[in-house]
C-alpha cells in the first residue's frame, strides 16, 4: 500500500471513529436521565375528570392525589385529609384536610381547591367520572381547612370512590392554577411528580415533586420519562439496548424476554376484567335469551389459553380475587353449554341463527385483538355469525358513549368500590332492568356492613340477565426491568403509583 493510501485510509478510519464518538454522544444526550418507562397508549387528556379509558388514568395518578386512598382490602386511608367525621344520616361527610401540603408550584392547597375540583367534576366531568359521586349534592367550604360534602342520599361506596388510586373525578387541583390553564393539556398537583412537557404521542417528561408533603413517599427518582411506543416490539429492543428501564409486556412478549440476559420480570394477577358490553337498546341484544345463548356460548377457559397464552382466569362480573365473590360455579350463564345456547337461540326466534357486529378496540392490546377472533370462533358454533368491526381508539370510544354498536370489547380496570364492576352505564347501554335498579338502590343506601353481601345478590342477579355487559377472564399482567432498576413491585391494581418506589442501582 503507498504511503498516500495508507494516509487515505488512516484518514477515513480516524473521521468513522469520530463519527462514531459524536453519534454515541448524541444517543447518550438524547436518552434522558433518570427513569425511563415505556407505555402502549398515549393518554386522551390530563383532566382526571374527562376519560373512562384505564391507560389515560396512568398519567394523571403520578401527579395528582385524592383526599383519601382506598387499600385493595377495602380501608380508608388518609392522603390529603387528615380525618373525617359522617353523621347520622350518612349523608354529611366534613374532612379536616392535611396542613402543609403545596402543589408542585409551591402554592399552599386549601379548602378552595377541594371546592373548584368537585365543582369541575359536576359541571363539565365525562358521565363515567360524575358516576362515581352521583349523589353528591354539594362541596363547600367550612374554613380554610375544613371541607364539607353533602349528598342528596347516603351511598355506601362514596368513601371507596374518593380513594380511587386513579383519582377519576376525585383528583384535587390547584383553583388558581386552573384560572389560567387548561386541565386537559397539562397538569398540576400534589403528587410525588409535577410534569415538565409533553410531545403528543411520543413522551411525557416528568420531575420529582420537590415540594411533595409525604417524604416517606417521595419519588426515589429526579426524573420520570413516559415514552410511547405502541409496538411492543419497538419496547423489548429499546429495554435491551438500554433506552427504557421498563415496560409492562404483553403475554408473547412477556415469553420473549424470559431468556434475555440482565432483564427481571415481575408478575402480578390483577383485577382486570375483559368483557362485553352490551347495547340491549337493539334486537336481538333486547332479549334475555338471547344475551344469555351468547354467554353460554363463551368457553372461557380456552379464551384464557388462546387470547391470553394461559395468562388469566375465567371471571365473573366481580374478579375473584374478591373473597365474597359468587364463585363461577353458583352462576348459571358464566359457563359454556353449546346445547343449552342454541335451544336459547331458537327460543328467542332465532333457529337458523343470526348476523351481529363486535365494534372492537384494534390495537389497544394484542390480548384483545386475539380475544376478538375467538369470540368469533366460538360464537359460530353456536349460530351467531360476528363480524369484527375493527375501530381505532376515537371511533371506538365515540360508538361506546353514543351507545352506536351491537356488541363491543371493553376491559374494566379496579375498581375501589367494587359497584362498578356492576354499575350499568347509562347512555351506553339500554334501561337498566327495574328490579336490579332498585337492588342498586337499596345496595347502595344500605350500610357498609351489609355492602359486600348486597353486591354479592347483585351479581347473581346480573348473570341471570345477562345485564349489563358478559365478563369472560381476569388477566394476569407483568413488569419487566432493566438491571439499572433495584426493583419494582407493581401490585393487582395495575396502578402506575408503585413507580414512585422504584429506585435506581
């Protein structure tokens, strides 16, 4: 080689090492510090007041905190109360909210926040937000730490509805803040993380709450990185190249990453239900007989195997992780009878079977477009021809809260007052049965004691009518992290407030 191609070459190797030098330096730039999490679904809105889908609910819990917090075991925990007294009538609720806690901007929150965040609920919150508190009568102002909530009726699950850990409707914001913001495009709270930015559809970038009231559970991380990615392909390379420290795989991919080399995987049986819901405001969805041959017709336990690779249990309408749940075996519909479900279809006038369409969330979660098929497969057998009307998430939601669809795949997240896995959703769905609103009723202005027992003849009752929706499988769901991560322990909620906890090697 001459001395001037050897200079070429020595030249051209220099200015790859270069390149290399500035491309390594710029990936090790981009990638931000701290904690970074992937996630499939980017969220509708930052207003705790304006979604009813479970991955939108991800994002507020991080920065935003409720007076109290309902335990999976169903006590009351304090957070930005201190006490609370009920009276007689259980109709009047007064907290004494907690000294010293500031939002994320240093603002002192008082009773004035705690008024303008319930008011927001009942002025302008989703139906599925204002729910939760549909009794609720007033939020007023007694001083300035000292909030009282007056309901039109004593309802036994209120308390269970202000400690939801997702904080739907019952998240507290800052009044001033709200004066010159908009709720649904960033958010201010008193949670362990206030948030930087947002780039729609690609990250949300948070920091610790350095002005955070609970030093216990101040966030182990400076900061918090959201990025979404709905490939989880895309997720497992970042997780092994080492740009996210941690995702929450699907069942295949949970598979995929049981061999990688540095990569832990935390399991957690949740009380995810997947269903369907139903519009019984058309035929033949109106007939009890009908809705019950579709029951019927579900093999749930192969559902499990096939749309959630054996990753989940059969489950009624109450996950049974509840002790004081109907057992599957007490329930005459949650069961798969192919005889039984075309005797049922004849007797609802329909001998030669009929055509229906599923509207179903394409590509919200892998386990549900699988769920999709072989609902259709089993419900063939049977004589009910389903078409799979594949919907993005816009359309979807849109044919869901016009009550625009026959049949349709849902999944309910927890719930701390167990009444919504069994609330019927109005607007959605047709009238709710007479009897089962007054157990509703009776259920629900009864006392705590008898709750559990009342919810329980309620689930009996809405397997009988196959009303409101056909629960199929409670999913099992997992973490998994990188080795930069100490640990991680997500718990059945499914919550995203366990990332607080996480803390780096």
């Amino acid at each position: 080689m001459s001395l001037s191609i050897r200079r070429l070459a020595g030249g051209l190797l220099s200015g790859l090492v270069m390149v290399m030098a500035v491309n390594t330096a710029h990936a090790q730039a981009a990638r931000p510090t701290g904690l970074v999490v992937a996630e499939d679904v980017v969220p509708q809105t930052f207003d705790p007041t304006q979604s009813s889908q479970i991955r939108t609910w991800y994002a507020w819990q991080l920065v935003y905190e409720g007076l109290v917090r309902a335990d999976a075991d169903g006590s009351i925990v304090p957070v930005l109360a201190t006490k609370w007294t009920v009276d007689k009538a259980m109709t009047t609720y007064e907290f004494t909210l907690r000294e010293g806690v500031k939002f994320a901007d240093g603002s002192v929150m008082g009773a004035d926040d705690v008024v303008a965040s319930f008011q927001r609920l009942t002025e302008r919150g989703l139906p599925y937000a204002k729910d939760r508190f549909k009794h609720l009568e007033a939020v007023t102002k007694v001083n300035d730490r000292t909030v009282r909530f007056k309901l039109k009726q004593p309802d036994a699950g209120f308390m269970l509805n202000l400690g939801s850990p997702f904080v739907v409707g019952s998240a507290i914001l800052s009044a001033k803040w709200l004066q010159s913001n908009d709720a649904k495009l960033a958010m201010m709270g008193t949670g362990p993380f206030q948030m930087v930015s947002y780039t729609p559809n690609t990250q949300l970038v948070l920091k610790r709450n350095d002005n955070y009231w609970n030093k216990d559970g101040a966030a182990k991380v400076t900061d918090l990185t959201i990025r979404y990615m709905p490939e989880q392909s895309a997720q497992i390379a970042a997780l092994r190249s080492g740009q996210i420290d941690l995702m929450f795989p699907s069942a295949e991919s949970r598979l995929q990453l049981g061999s990688a080399p540095g990569i832990t995987t935390v399991a957690v049986s949740s009380t995810n239900t997947v269903r369907l819901n139903i519009n019984t405001n058309r035929a033949p969805f109106s007939n009890v007989d009908f809705r019950r041959a579709m029951s019927l017709a579900l093999n749930r336990a192969e559902i499990v195997q096939g749309a959630f690779l054996g990753e989940g249990v059969p489950s009624a309408q109450v996950p049974p992780s509840y002790s004081w749940a109907p057992k599957l075996s007490e329930l005459k519909y949650q069961k798969h009878d192919v005889a039984q479900a075309k005797a049922l279809l004849t007797k609802a006038g329909y001998p030669n079977g009929v055509d229906i369409t599923l509207n179903h969330l394409a590509g919200y979660a892998t386990y549900l477009d699988r769920f999709a098929e072989v609902l259709k497969s089993q419900m063939a057998q049977v004589g009910i021809r389903v078409t799979i009307q594949a919907n993005q998430n816009a359309v979807w939601l849109d044919k869901q809260n016009r009550a625009d669809y026959e049949i349709m795949t849902n999944e309910y997240a927890y719930q701390a007052d167990p009444m919504f896995y069994l609330m019927p959703r109005p607007g959605r769905q047709g009238p709710t049965p007479p009897e089962m609103a007054d157990l509703i009723a009776k259920t629900q202005t009864g006392s705590a004691e008898d709750y559990a027992a009342s919810l329980r003849k309620i689930a009996v009752m809405q397997d009988d009518l196959v009303y409101p929706d056909i629960s199929v499988a409670a999913r099992n769901a997992w973490v998994a992290h990188s080795a930069k991560v100490a640990a991680a322990k997500p718990d059945a909620t499914l919550s995203r407030t366990f990332l607080a906890s996480v803390a780096l090697k």
